[in-house]
C-alpha cells in the first residue's frame, strides 16, 4: 500500500510539473519580428515534418538569427530553409514575402499549409505591431508575414487563399 501512495504522490508531481511548464509557456509571449531582408521571423511547427495546420496552436518562433533582441528566445531557421526572402513596408505595415525549401525542416510536400496569426498560437505578437499574419505553404515552398498596426492591414479571414492573396508581394 505504501509503494501505491508513493507512486501517485509521485505521478501528482510529475503532473503538476507538466502543467506548469505548458502554463509557463503559454504565458511567455511568442515574438516573431520583421524588420528588414536580413532580420525577420515566422512560426514553424515545434517539431521537424509536423504539418503547418496541426500546429497552428503551439507553433514557435524561428528567425534569421537565434535570439534577436525583438524576438527573445527565438530559434534560428535551419539552414537553407529560407530560399529568398523580400522585404516591404507601406503604411501601417511591413512584411516579408518569399520562398523556402520545405526539405531543411521535413515538412511534406502535401501539406497545403496554414496560417499563424495574432490569435494562433496563445499569445503570439509580432514587436511593434498590434497584428500579423503568417502562412507557411510547404506545397508550394513559399511563406509570407505581415505585421499591421490594425486588422484593416493585415487580412486573416481569407488564409486558404494563400500568400499570394492574404500577402500581396514578390515571392521570386
């Protein structure tokens, strides 16, 4: 009897740490910044060959460099993922379109994409800006964020029409 208590005591703990570690986590804002060519980011799944949808809620930030002062705890793309990358701003937004290689992350070339934005993943915010959205499309190798100063700016409603639509720009 005293092995049982000792094991459920011990399985409360382990229980209790989990929990706090996804509440932690949830509570720590995931920042994604873009702020020029050379330094931006966009969520990924949190783990290699994950489909884009399915990671929508628990998605992390990836940049073009590990940790950047506008995007702190961010991980680095792994090389190669990012192909091409064009930066624009006009007013009340900046973004980032362009092309990746789907292999450097094991993402299926299945796998029609989905869209990351201010409500997806919890506590998602790109520095500076009230909104963003971000689509990946391991399908067709392109990816797009658009942080916006208001939603007018930034259309998350549309998102199965893809980059090209939601985020008008060069993807060359």
């Amino acid at each position: 009897m005293a092995k049982l208590s000792t094991l459920i005591i011990i399985l409360a703990i382990v229980a209790s740490a989990h929990a706090a570690a996804v509440w932690l986590r949830r509570a720590t804002p995931q920042t994604v910044t873009v702020e020029s060519e050379e330094v931006f980011c966009s969520f990924l799944p949190k783990t290699p060959g994950e489909e884009i949808g399915d990671s929508e809620d628990d998605a992390i930030p990836f940049c073009t460099e590990a940790n950047p002062a506008n995007a702190p705890g961010a991980k680095k793309f792994p090389n190669g993922f990012i192909k091409s990358a064009n930066f624009a701003k006009g007013k009340g937004f900046v973004q980032i379109t362009g092309t990746i290689d789907r292999t450097k992350y094991k993402l299926k070339k299945s796998d029609g994409g989905g869209q990351y934005d201010t409500k997806a993943p919890s506590g998602a915010v790109c520095k500076g800006f009230k909104n963003f959205v971000n689509l990946v499309e391991p399908d067709i190798n392109t990816f797009c964020i658009r942080c916006c100063t208001d939603t007018k700016k930034c259309n998350t409603r549309i998102s199965t029409k893809g980059c090209a639509v939601v985020v008008p720009g060069d993807y060359s």
